[in-house]
C-alpha cells in the first residue's frame, strides 16, 4: 500500500524502512507535520502514518479522505489528537499500537524522578566546570517514601515493579485495579494527600484533561513531586507554575507538556522560544525536561515500526483486529 509517514525524524525513519523490509509497502516520507495544510501532500497515498503530535482534526480528516485515504495507521498509542467520530463518519479506519515498550516508558520516568532529586543536570554541569561544590546537591532516599502511581495499565504496572524495588510504599489510583501489583489502591484524594512523589500513567482523555489541576494541587502533601511521562494536558500547567513557586509542589520531571506541538521534536536553539510557561518552567531549579523522549529506545521503535506495518497489512487484507482498532465512544 502507499503510505504517507508524516513527522517523520532520521530515528523512526530508520526503524520503518527497516521493519519493511518484511512488509513491501510504498513508504512516502515527509518532515511536515500533518494538518489541514499539509495533508494534500497525502494525494494518492491509501494510508496516512502520523506520530503524536500531529493534527486530525474533522478539516484534515475530511482533506484526507477526499485524497483517497482509507486508513490512520498510528504509530503511538495515545489518540488524543484524532477526531475519532470525524473519521468514523468519513468511513476512516484509525488503527494504533497498543504498546510498543512499557520498559522504556517506565524507565524513563525512573530515570527523571531519579535525576530530579539526586540534582544530576546541575552536578554535571558543575563538573564541567570543574566545581565540585556540593552546596546546593542534597536530595532524599526513596526508600520508605509514599509514591502515588496514577494508572496501572502496562506502563504503570512495570514502573510499580522497579519501585517497589526500591523500598517505597506504593498507593495506586485506577479504574481498573490489578490484583497482581505490589500496590494499595485508594481513592484520589487519599493518593494526592499521602503521595511524596505522583508518578502518572493514564491516557488522555476527557476525563482525565487537567486531572493535576490547581484544586488537586491544594490537596498534595506539601513539597510533593510530579512525573509525568504520559501526557502533557493531565497537568494545568498553569497552575504547576504556580505550586511549584508556592513550594506546594517540590519538584516537577516533565517528558511531555500540554502545548509541546510545534517544539518538541525540533531544534529551536537559534530561535527565541515563544511559549512563556515553557521558559518560565525550563528556567527554574526544580524542574526537569524533557522532549517526549520517554519512548526512544531501540526495541521501542523497533516494535512501533514492526506494529504500525503490520496494521496497515492487515488493514489491506480485511483482517486488522479489532484490538488495535480506534473507535469513537
């Protein structure tokens, strides 16, 4: 089939062509992010393949479908970004990867909370300049530490398994509770009140839009840490800015922000950056950043690349399972 990749970047460009050389689809790559502007570039294509931050809205759906295409073939597991119902009257097939990697997402979150208290960014670029103060360094033990992990699908079960490691006593929020985890289910307002650190790891959705709002963030045990390596709109931002110069909330590890599109994935070194709460946020001491990462390793864009072909082959012979299948609710 003749696929249009949207977004693409030389690291998933690599692991689709790749991947196809199992497959034999026509990929057609473009650097564009897709939007109602760019989806023309999609003519003659059967399928359009874009990534997470790219727009789908009922004006780009409808421009797509006028071009031919027949499938969404996602390659990311969020589908926030989609107008589901648009595509389902347009008669458009949205197919997505379920998972990909719940070791390299729940990893990663370790890896910022653990940067984040240790102070690791500052020490090393100390050492760079060869100061080797240790004013200014102190961090906390986990062990023994209440984390409040928000979400127990895959990626949240498996960040529970390696903190449970680490002697933390782990509370837990979810629609759906998993007897198997080493985790106390509670209700939402005892998590935020005995969390000292929220880890989160939900979809979004519209019930979960700003679940991190300034009334949650009243609510959190004083001096609280928040990752976040999920979505960026489950925390208002806003009122983040706010608690963390309050010393409400202690210290925020961020791989995705609510207005990432249009800067993440994109090198602005030379440019002014035109999101003021992103600066203000990128300048202060206690908060961490960074680019949506959370994903990006070998056997994560491997899986991605395998899964999203593998959809559109199944698609082309009427058998994509209904698994994988984005529906409108």
């Amino acid at each position: 089939m003749i696929v249009a990749v949207f977004d693409t970047h030389r690291f998933d460009r690599a692991a689709l062509e790749k991947a196809n050389s199992e497959f034999g689809h026509d990929l057609r790559f473009f650097e564009v992010r897709l939007e109602p502007r760019t989806a023309k570039l999609a003519e003659d294509c059967d399928v359009v393949c874009p990534f997470v931050n790219d727009l789908m809205d009922r004006p780009t759906l409808t421009i797509l479908r006028n071009h031919g295409v027949r499938l969404i073939a996602l390659r990311c597991a969020g589908y926030n970004q989609i107008d589901v119902a648009a595509a389902g009257e347009l008669g458009i097939v949205v197919a997505r990867v379920p998972e990909y990697s719940p070791y390299a997402v729940a990893e990663h979150a370790v890896a910022l909370l653990l940067a984040l208290n240790r102070k690791l960014p500052r020490a090393y670029n100390r050492i760079r300049e060869f100061n080797f103060s240790l004013e200014g360094l102190v961090g906390f033990d986990l062990h023994g530490k209440t984390l409040g992990i928000i979400g127990t699908g895959k990626i949240g079960a498996v960040f529970a398994k390696i903190m449970a490691g680490f002697g933390c006593r782990l509370l837990a929020y979810d629609v759906c509770p998993r007897d198997e985890l080493p985790v106390r289910y509670v209700e939402f307002p005892q998590l935020l009140a005995e969390s000292d650190i929220l880890s989160l790891h939900v979809p979004l959705v519209p019930s979960t839009r700003h679940l991190l709002n300034e009334s949650a963030m009243t609510q959190l045990k004083r001096g609280t840490f928040i990752v976040n390596t999920s979505r960026g709109a489950l925390i208002d931002t806003h009122a983040l800015v706010e608690a963390l110069k309050s010393g409400q909330v202690g210290g925020a590890a961020l791989d995705v922000y609510e207005e990432e599109t249009g800067v993440f994935f994109h090198d602005l070194s030379g440019e002014i950056l035109q999101d003021d709460v992103l600066a203000r946020l990128i300048s202060l001491p206690n908060v961490l950043i960074t680019s949506h990462q959370a994903f990006l390793t070998h056997e994560a864009l491997a899986n991605i690349a395998s899964t999203t072909l593998a959809n559109i082959s199944a698609f082309e012979r009427d058998t994509l399972p209904e698994s994988v299948q984005v529906k409108a609710e």
